[in-house]
DNA sequence: AAGAGATCCAACCGCTTCCAC
DNA sequence: GGTGGAAGCGGTTGGATCTCT
C-alpha cells in the first residue's frame, strides 16, 4: 500500500482556467478556515492545484471587494499618474484601486493605456495630464486644500470607485437593512455577511464588535466600536464628496494586519448619519 | 460566411523578498 | 549569518473572443 504523502506527489497538479465547482472549493475552503498556508490549501480544499495557483485566484477573482468591468475614466488618470511616479509597481498602483487587482491594471495597461500614452507621445499632447491641469470636477469634489500632489495618502480618498460584493452578500440581506443608517444590524445572525468580514479581516480579533448598516443606500458601513474606526464600502461614485477632509482620513491597512486594498477611515459618527 | 489578424485577460513562470528556524 | 519554504511580484504566454476584410 502506497502511503498518502506519495499518492500527493504523484497528484499532477491542474493547469489552465479555473471551473465554477474549483472556485466554489476554495472559495468554501477560506471561508470556512480562513486565509492561512497556500501550499496546505489545495490538498485540504481537495484541488489538484498547487498552493500559488490558488493564491493567484483567490487574490484576482474570488476575494470579496473586487469590482470587475471597465474601468473608469478617474481609475484610467489614476493609473497614468501613479505609473510616472511608480513605473511598473502593479501592486502598489493597486492599493490607490480599490477593487482592481495588480494583474487587471496591468492587463489594462498593456492592452490599452501603453498605446495611448505612445500615440499621444507621438502627436506632442502632454499625457498623463498633469494632477493640477485635469478637469476642475475634480478639485472641487471636496478636497479644500486643492492639493494638486498625485494621489498622495491623504487625497487618495477624494472619489472613489464603486465596489462590489455580489458574491458576498446578496442583495435580499441589504434590504434588510435600516437604509436610514440610524440603526446598525448586529454582525450575528447574518451568515453570508459573517463570512465576508471573517474572510476580509483576515479573521482577526478587528472582528469583534464590528457591525454594520446602509447609510442612506449609499454605502455599506462598518463599524468598529472600541476605537470609533470605520471602514466604508462605497457603494456610489461620488460618495467621497460628501465627505470633507477634515471627516476622512486615510489609514494604511497594513495597520490592521490586513493584506487587501480597502481603505479605512475615521469618521464621525454625526457625519455619517447626516448623509 | 469564413479565415486571418488583433485584442483581451486569466493564468503560469521565474525571480526576489520575507521570515522562521 | 545561512538555509529553506512560502509569499509577493512583474513579465510573459496561450487560448478565447472580437474585428476586419
């Protein structure tokens, strides 16, 4: 009788595009246990893949917070002015993207936005626009200081993109939800949502005390109370400009322990009730 | 309608960095 | 400080789809 480690080695390991039943197992597999050791994954969730095949997908297409779809006009300017001060740093481009992964903004990039920024070398049109020089929607989107440095920590926040959670939570569980956000539903009870925080919060004790609500069906807000902490899902383009910058501040999410791209921000509870 | 070329994007590969021992 | 394993990262590939002729 062979034993288990050499049946395991002998596994070929799967290559190529990923079926729906793959995603649902690993997808159950991290809710379930949480994000721990890649290389132990696949053979606990039952994939013939190996440990960086599925760290690869989970970070480009299952994890919860990723919007899919063309990106906008803002993202396009954002990933031309970070790409003159970054050069080809995907990942750090990502974490002023929330939502875009590091492989989508460089498939964008090479499949779109070389070319253009090329043609327009060609034709003598200065590009990427200057932050200063870009249209004034977006200097006067609530940001008082006008600060024309690209993208820096502290306006990184100004306007940002939608975010989806459609694998995550349905849309039954927001309608549950008091869309007045004067009152927050308990975290408990609530499965789908249960495993969202556990998977997005790395399953840290940051999950303790958290709650969450819709303020005025624009955002999904989360809550935590020791700490007056809050970590919005903006839910609405513009959401940021009814913000003023003295309401928001940017935290690093390396601070939390967290290793995906949201932003947190400190804000007042008055503030986000008046929305 | 068909086929050739272009485009897009998910996934792989290999190198580097990090970290525990 | 050295080593090995895991994770992170950027470049590249290959197949599916789209567009053009």
């Amino acid at each position: 009788m062979r034993s288990k480690s050499s049946e395991n080695a002998k596994l070929k390991h799967k290559k190529g595009l990923w079926s729906p039943d793959e995603d649902q197992k690993l997808r159950d597999y991290i809710v379930n246990h949480g994000l721990g050791c890649w290389s132990a994954v696949p053979i606990q969730a039952g994939l013939q893949r190996n440990g960086k095949s599925c760290r690869l997908r989970w970070i480009n297409y299952l994890r919860p917070g990723l919007k899919r779809g063309i990106f906008t006009r803002h993202e396009e300017e954002i990933i031309l002015t970070l790409h003159c001060t970054l050069g080809n740093k995907w990942s750090q481009m990502s974490r002023y993207l929330p939502g875009r992964t590091d492989n989508e903004i460089k498939n964008y990039w090479h499949s779109y936005l070389k070319k253009k920024v090329e043609n327009s070398e060609n034709t003598k049109i200065p590009f990427p626009l200057n932050y200063a020089q870009r249209d004034s929607s977006l200097e006067s989107s609530g940001n008082p200081g006008g600060s024309s440095a690209p993208y820096s920590e502290s306006d990184g926040c100004r306007k940002l993109p939608k975010i989806m959670f459609a694998d995550w939570l349905s849309l039954d569980q927001f309608h549950e939800f008091d869309a007045s956000g004067e009152s927050s539903v308990s975290r408990n009870g609530c499965r789908s949502s249960d495993s969202q925080e556990t998977v997005m919060n790395g399953g840290k004790e940051l999950n303790e005390g958290l709650s969450y609500g819709l303020v005025d069906d624009l955002a999904l807000k989360y809550e935590h109370q020791e700490n007056g902490l809050y970590d919005l899902i903006i839910c609405e383009d513009d959401l940021c400009e009814n913000f003023s910058s003295s309401d928001v501040s940017l935290y690093s999410c390396d601070d939390f322990g967290q290793s995906d791209t949201r932003f947190l921000y400190n804000l007042g509870e008055a503030r986000l009730r008046s929305l």
